[in-house]
C-alpha cells in the first residue's frame, strides 16, 4: 500500500467528520436562529459558530451530499426537540 493511497477505515474517518461537522453546523445554525429571533447576542456563540463553519468548508470537499444533508437536517432535529433556552443572560 502506498501513502496516498486511501484505505477504507480512512473513508470511514473521513465520512464520520463530515457527518458530525454537518450535525454540528445544523446544531448552530438553530442557535444562532434563537439568538435571531429573540434579539440577544452572544459573542461567545457566534464565534463558535464561526469556527464550526470554517471547520466545515474547510474539510467538506468532496464528500456525499445526502449525507451531508441528512446530518445537517438531524443537528437541527436534535436542537429542535432537545433544546430549551432561555433569554435572560447569565454571564453579566
């Protein structure tokens, strides 16, 4: 086997990431819809959501979009159902 050869548990690895980078993508993206709607900011989640995304485009070259999809769709699911916010700041 060569070095740039790629072996199936590196696809493997490869997919896994972009799965849970698209999850995690969909995850901020219902987040920073919250911080949206209810007009309150906060830098801390914007920035990494900003990483979130860099890491995205930076590693989503050419990979399975229905995959891509699906995982992007179930961050968003997971947030939707999951989570519960609150618009009181706590860290003033």
């Amino acid at each position: 086997m060569g070095a740039l050869q790629s072996s199936r548990w590196t696809d493997s690895a490869n997919r896994l990431r972009i799965m849970l980078l698209s999850g995690a993508l969909g995850g901020e993206t219902f987040l920073v819809r919250f911080q949206v709607v209810h007009d309150t900011y906060c830098p801390f989640c914007l920035a990494f959501g900003s990483c979130i995304l860099i890491l995205f485009v930076t590693n989503c070259t050419k990979t399975n979009r229905y995959l891509t999809l699906g995982a992007f769709l179930a961050g968003i699911a997971a947030f939707a159902f999951l989570f519960e916010g609150s618009v009181v700041p706590l860290y003033r």
